[in-house]
C-alpha cells in the first residue's frame, strides 16, 4: 500500500467532501486495506467485513464534509468510522462467536503494518509504551477489547474473570493511560 | 440510575471507543455525542488516544468487488459522467456568494431557492441532489433566516434577512423541531452572517416534511442545558426544495407559514 501521509489524507477527505468521485477512489485505494484489515480482525468474518466496509466508505462519502483537520488526524478519523462500524455489527450480532481466536492467526498477523505513516507511527510508539507500563493483565484486557470489540460481559467470560473486576482493570488501564499520555 | 460524575462521564466515552459498551449504552453515548459538543470532543480525544493501536492489524487487501459495490450504490459512476460535480459545488458556493454580494437576503428564500434548484434539477441528471429548505419567520411576519439542507453532504447553510435584534449577551440558536419529541439543538446562527453547520447523521435521518426549524434566543454560548431557554424568535417548516414548481410539496401546511414559505 502506497504511503498515507497525513497532508494525502486530508486533501482527499476535503475533495471527497465536496463530491469529488475521483478524490473518493483515491482515498478508497490509500486507505481501505488498512481498515479491513481492522474489520476482519473484528468481526472475524470475511463476508461480513467486506459488507461493513461498504458501510464505512458510503458514510466516509457522507460524511467527508464534517472531517475537520483541527479536531483529528484523518487516520484517526477513518480508523474510529471504521471500529465504530464494526462494532455496531457485533452489536447486532446475538450470537457472537468469539471464541476461536486461533483461527484468526491464518488470517492476520499482529505486526505493525508497514505501510503505516509517521504521524500514526509517533502515536503507535507513545500509546505502546504506556500500555507497556500497566500491570500486563489490564494491559491485556484493554487489547482484547480493542481488537475485538467485545463487551464487557463477553471479555469477562473470555478471559475467566468476574464482570467487576474486568470492568475495574479496565477503568483503571484507561485512566492510567490518559494520564500517561498526558505527560509523555 | 444515578446521574454520572463528569470523571464517570469521561471514562465513559473512554469505553465507549473502547468498544466495551453494549448496544443500548452505546446508543445512549451517542446521543449525548450528538447534542452536546463537550462529549463530541471527549470522544474525538478519546480517539484520538486509542486509534493508533490499529497500527498493529497487519493491511489487507479487500477484493475489488467491495469497491464495485460502494460505486453502484453511491452511483459514482452516473455522477462522474452525466453529473459534474461542478454543479453542484457551484450552487452550493452560489449561496454564499449572493449573500456576500450584499444581495437583499430576504430575497433568497426558500421560493427563490426551491426555484433555483428545479431549474438545476430538471437538467438531464437522473440522480435527484436531495436539498431541503425552511424559511424561518419571525412574529413580525419577516423571514429571519432561510436555511438550505444538502443532505447529500450533511450540512446546511442559514442565511440572514432581517432578523430581529437580540438584547446583549444573546445570540440565535437553531432548533430541529421533530413531529415528536423534544426540540433537537443544530447550531449557533448569526444575525448578520451565514453560517454553515455539518449535521451529524442522527439529525439529517430527522429532516423532513414533518420537522420544523425554530430560533430561540439563548446564552452567546447556546443553551446551557440542551433545551430552549430563551424565548422563541421564530419557526418555519422544513420543505423538500428538490421538489419541482408546480409540486404542492411542503411548507405551506403549517399555519405559521406565511405564503412566502411556500417552497413550490
């Protein structure tokens, strides 16, 4: 995948947003891998992740006009339109099954992609390393909830711990995280 | 349920883009993230923090028939060919345009708008560009604003006409008014100035012939409680201005709609 430098993205979101068709394939062709990369490893469905990606590029088509470059990295942008989505079709899903994560190594690996930019690389480093500074069982939560979108209640069957005290390591890896960010 | 703590509010939104939220409470963040702009931007910091954790799902490349599904059902392809984009952007900054060009405002109502439109519209481009428009009048029986809504883009430009004159430390704030329910906040107005506002999709899903726009008078800020506090300066119907001339569509069905408000 080409490099998605950040002034890239932004261009092509501003000209998707006044309805360049053009702008929109480019935009299409920079970023999508990335995020059905994020969509298969969520929904653990490839049929179902290529139709929530239709989903995310129609609104991205809608809602380009509303990106604002001062509120947000357009990575940032696509990737929280896209595990938003995602998540939503878990969400409507009853019978989740989450079960066989094993099944997802054939798919995906867990590297950095390549192709990610320097600016995502930058925020990759900062938000490693304080997840590297939590205690490794809440840090582990928190990664499992966001690869997989699971709920509280679906994390806490999944990692074999009371509802409480998933929902506490979690909290607290959230706080610390912020706080951590803040000062790093 | 007790009301939340603004720490338990936060961490809220941390779980929320999280993804540890069920369906209901999700629902529910995402109402608040729709009418209130602190929990909008707690959101966006909050995404702005975790995102960056995608970096570890390794790309993948979907197959070209996800594509050739999002063309045909935003009909890309009709667009590019028979629909030049230029159009349409073109109307859209003609808008604005008018109104710097100091052309009386209250001229462009809704009629003028809802005219121009059909006159664009009927051009052999069979993808009809939804726009909806509402002339907001005010007790005095003058347009205080016309708002135009393209609702392909999400965002809808409120032009001043002679909007009444507000006591200091007042300023106009814009009310989705649905058939039901509570008035919904869309944005600080100007009296002197057009202003555009991005919709969120909750609120675009609700315009309609059966929606109302309303202006109240509120803290330079906007409401500080979600609702109109201040007292309302004046309302107009929501009208399908991509309805041709002759349509009997829309405006004219509510009493407070002087004739003028009629968008055919």
């Amino acid at each position: 995948m080409p490099t998605e430098d950040r002034a890239t993205l932004e261009r092509l979101l501003r000209e998707t947003g006044a309805g360049d068709a053009q702008a929109f394939q480019t935009l299409y062709r920079l970023s999508s891998a990335r995020l059905f990369g994020v969509c298969v490893r969520m929904l653990r469905d490839r049929d179902e992740a290529e139709e929530v990606l239709q989903e995310i590029y129609t609104t991205v088509w809608r809602r380009a006009a509303s990106f604002d470059p001062a509120l947000a990295a357009p990575q940032t942008w696509l990737v929280a339109l896209a595990r938003n989505k995602a998540i939503d079709r878990l969400r409507q899903r009853r019978e989740a099954t989450l079960e066989d994560a094993a099944a997802l190594d054939d798919v995906i690996d867990d590297r950095p992609g390549p192709s990610a930019d320097a600016e995502t690389q930058e925020g990759y480093r900062r938000l490693h390393d304080c997840l590297d500074a939590l205690d490794p069982k809440h840090a582990n939560s928190v990664r499992e909830a966001f690869f997989s979108g699971a709920t509280y209640m679906e994390l806490a069957t999944r990692l074999t711990v009371p509802l409480g005290t998933m929902k506490s390591w979690i909290r607290r890896a959230l706080i610390q995280l912020r706080s951590c960010l803040e000062t790093g | 349920m007790t009301p939340l703590e603004p720490d338990d509010r936060e961490l809220r939104y941390a779980e929320y883009v999280l993804g540890v939220l069920d369906a209901r409470e999700r629902a529910a963040v995402e109402r608040e993230s729709a009418e209130r702009p602190d929990a909008a931007a707690a959101i966006d910091a909050w995404s702005q923090r975790l995102s960056p954790l995608a970096a570890e799902i390794a790309p993948l490349e979907p197959p070209a028939r996800v594509w050739d599904a999002i063309r045909r059902r935003l009909r890309l392809d009709e667009r590019t060919r028979v629909a030049p984009r230029a159009a349409h952007a073109g109307l859209w900054e003609n808008l604005r345009f008018w109104h710097w060009l100091g052309l009386g405002s209250a001229a462009i109502s809704a009629t003028a708008i809802a005219v121009l439109l059909a006159v664009i519209l009927r051009r052999p481009t069979p993808p009809p560009i939804p726009y909806m428009a509402a002339t907001i009048v005010q007790a005095d029986h003058r347009i205080g604003w016309t708002a135009t809504m393209d609702i392909a883009h999400s965002r809808m430009i409120v032009i001043p006409g002679v909007p009444r004159r507000l006591s200091a430390g007042r300023a106009p704030e814009l009310w989705l008014i649905p058939q039901a329910g509570r008035p919904i906040p869309v944005g600080m107005i100007s009296d002197s100035a057009a202003v555009t506002i991005e919709l969120p999709a909750s609120l675009v899903a609700r315009l309609g012939p059966t929606a109302a726009l309303a202006v109240s008078a509120e803290p330079v800020g906007g409401s500080p409680t979600g609702r109109p506090t201040g007292p309302v300066i004046g309302t107009g119907a929501i009208g399908a201005a991509a309805s041709a001339p002759t349509s009997p569509a829309t405006a004219a069905t509510r009493p407070e709609s002087p004739p003028g408000s009629r968008a055919a």
